[in-house]
C-alpha cells in the first residue's frame, strides 16, 4: 500500500527587503506579548534589529563593530528577555587578532520599546563566534558558554587549532558586575566549530550539554562525574580537505521519529558546505549508546575557490503535525544553490529523504516558532549578505507562514 504524504506548503511575507547587511537570525519574544518577535543583525554595517510581530514594524537595540551570534535570557530577572551578542571579531576567522572578540549583554528595556538598549560586558574571547545560555555544571544558575571559531592565538595558524571553550557563569549580582569571570573547560578536542545545539541529551542530573559541529565531525559535550567529557558520534566529510582544506561537520540538527527523540541527525558537512547527510542508527539505543551511519543525501554545488559551499544552517520540527521531524536546509547562494530545502523522513531504518525547494531566497539562518499562533511550527529566514566576504542577491527578511494541508 503506497502511503501518502502531507506536501510542504508555506505562504512567504516579506518582512524587509535591500538588506545591507545580513547574517543572523533567531525568534524571541522581546515585547512578553506571547508572540515570537524577530532579532536579526549582520557582520558589516552591525546594526542589531528587532522586527515586531505581527506587523513586523522595525525597532533598533544597538550597533557593534561586526556582531555575529546571539543568544537571549532573562539576565536580569525583571521579566523580559535581554541578548548576549559576541562582537569586534576581527578581520574574519583567518586573521583574528589577540585582541579580537569581546561578549556583551544588552539589556531589555521594558519590553523592547525604550529605545537603544543598554550595553554591559561579559568578557573578552578571541574569535567568539557562537554562544549559548544553558545549565551546563549547575542547575540552578544559568551559565554562557563561549565558543571560538578558531584557536586562541589567532592568525592563519589558528585556524586548525584547538579551540578555547569557555563557560561564563552569570554574576550574583549582574546588574553591577564590570565582567562574567571565564573559565576554560575545552582547549584540546574541537576544531572551527561551526554550530551548537544545547538539550537535556541524557547528561547527569538533567544539566544541559551540547552537540557540537566541528572539524571533528558531529561531538557531544557535557559535564558528568565533575569532569567534561567527548563522544564524537560521527567524523563527518573527509573527502574534500585536499582542495578545500575543511572536514568533518558545519551544522546539525536532531530529528524525532515517532518515540526515539534521536531518530536521525541531519547535517551540512565540512564547514560552510555543500554536502546535506543524515545520520541514522545502525544500532538503538541513546546519542552516545548507539552506533551511528552516515547517507548522504544531497550534493549541493562545487566548494568555491575559498574552499566553501552553500550550506549554512539545517533546523528540525514537526511542520506537517504527524509526529516525526522534518528538516529545513538553509543554501545562501548563488543560485541555483539558494534558499530552503525541506527534507521528510520516509524510512529512518534506511535514511530515504524527500526534499522539496520551499524558498528559493538565500538564506543565512533559519528561526523557528509558531508566528501566527495557529499551533503549527512556521520558520523565517535572513539573507547572506556581507560585503567584503559574500553577497547574495536581493537579501531580505522572510517569515514562511505554515500552510501544510493534513493528508
């Protein structure tokens, strides 16, 4: 008997378009109406940006010298969610300088309508290029974990070095700390770490740990027996290093099938690539019990001449409501190796995907929610625009309102 499928169907809004910067994307309620607002910045012009919803009107939190990940928590604790942003990374991930990465916080001004917020350190980290709340040793103090790009000497050099993880536990008394003191709890394992997923993965206690993209492949990090320890669930592509001089895995993403929340992991392998694979159990049982198969699913393009594909971000949820994960794919570009791909999970057992183009802009990163609140999972996406590096073409903001029709 054939079995049907719901199709991918979503209605594309624009929420604005000629972009002059673009990069970063997340959904966050910053007004506590309920409804998931958007927060957006870019690498050159540095503006961060918030877009209400559901008119998407546009209001200003800041500028930095080249923001390039966020993160939000209610710092404060006054109710509203605030925004930690590393920044100042230097000339880019090949020539940062000892003095390249600073992590700030900005503080919510009641609600995101008091204009500017306020900017307050957390510390300095060379190349800091994503970050994360999450109770990783304690679970009842919020902790940010920093996450380098590259090594801590900087230069060329770093670029195949051990990367400094660093853990910021948030100040008693946050509102008159001058600085979030650091410590190192990673400085061998990870190489050019690309994209962080944090979850209660099974780790001690219920603490939060995290899934690590890295030149090492696909990694899982967490604090157990009061010491950090590695699994590397996958060792991602190996065949492009000699022309592109990247390996293992640029993003993940987890996907549930029916009760196993580990059905699959869906990736974009090496770093900014072009290979979208799943990994699929060959044995049962937990992220790091189980024994992990690698299919590659879709070749996306050539790498350029720097080395680079297409891919930038794969995000994971049930849109079409019957219990198992779908996967979004995000391609910046050029075309035709642009916008959302949308993969369905046949056959877990044997790693058979559809994928069907449900956006055809570039796309950065992809955020998640429910934008309309109508109960199903919608996504936006921002265009990859960064002068000096990678343009797209006609960047913009996107939400993509849900629209799938039950089979």
């Amino acid at each position: 008997m054939q079995v049907k499928y719901a199709q991918p169907k979503f209605e594309e809004v624009l929420v604005e378009g000629d972009l002059d910067d673009g990069y970063w994307l997340d959904a966050v309620d910053i007004n506590g109406d309920g409804k998931l607002d958007l927060v957006a910045s870019g690498l050159a012009v540095g503006q961060m940006v918030w877009y209400e919803n559901p008119s998407w009107n546009k209001h200003i939190i800041g500028q930095l010298a080249k923001p390039v990940a966020m993160d939000h928590l209610d710092i404060d604790g006054d109710g509203h969610e605030d925004l930690v942003v590393c920044h100042d990374y230097g000339g880019c991930m090949y020539h940062c300088k000892p003095e390249d990465g600073k992590i700030s916080w900005f503080r919510n001004p009641a609600g995101g309508a008091g204009g500017e917020w306020e900017q307050r350190p957390v510390g300095d980290l060379l190349a800091t290029h994503r970050l994360r709340f999450g109770h990783f040793t304690q679970p009842d103090t919020p902790e940010l974990m920093g996450l380098p790009v590259v090594g801590p000497h900087g230069g060329v050099e770093a670029l195949h070095q051990p990367v400094a993880v660093t853990l910021f536990p948030r100040p008693d008394d946050v509102l008159n700390a001058e600085s979030w003191p650091g410590r190192l709890i990673d400085g061998e394992h990870f190489r050019i770490i690309h994209d962080v997923l944090v979850g209660k993965y099974g780790g001690e206690h219920g603490l939060d740990s995290v899934m690590l993209a890295t030149e090492e492949g696909v990694c899982w990090l967490r604090y157990e027996d009061g010491a950090w320890k590695v699994d590397q669930l996958g060792s991602g592509e190996q065949t492009e290093y000699a022309r592109t001089h990247f390996k293992g895995t640029g993003n993940i993403a987890i996907g549930r099938v029916g009760d196993d929340r580990y059905g699959y992991i869906a990736a974009i392998e090496p770093f900014h690539g072009n290979v979208v694979c799943a990994y699929t159990k060959e044995t049962p049982g937990g992220l790091a019990e189980a024994r992990w198969r690698r299919t590659v699913l879709d070749v996306y393009g050539d790498p350029n001449d720097a080395g680079e594909g297409p891919g930038h971000h794969v995000m994971t949820a049930d849109f079409d409501g019957d219990g198992d994960d779908e996967f979004l794919v995000a391609l910046r570009g050029p075309w035709p190796w642009q916008g959302v791909f949308y993969y369905k999970c046949i056959d877990v057992d044997n790693a058979v995907f559809t994928s069907t183009r449900v956006s055809s802009a570039s796309a950065a990163r992809i955020a998640l929610g429910d934008f309309d609140g109508d109960g199903r999972i919608d996504f936006a996406t921002t265009g990859y625009y960064t002068p000096g590096y990678f343009l797209c073409d006609d960047p913009k903001v996107l939400v993509f309102y849900n629209r799938i029709e039950p089979v």
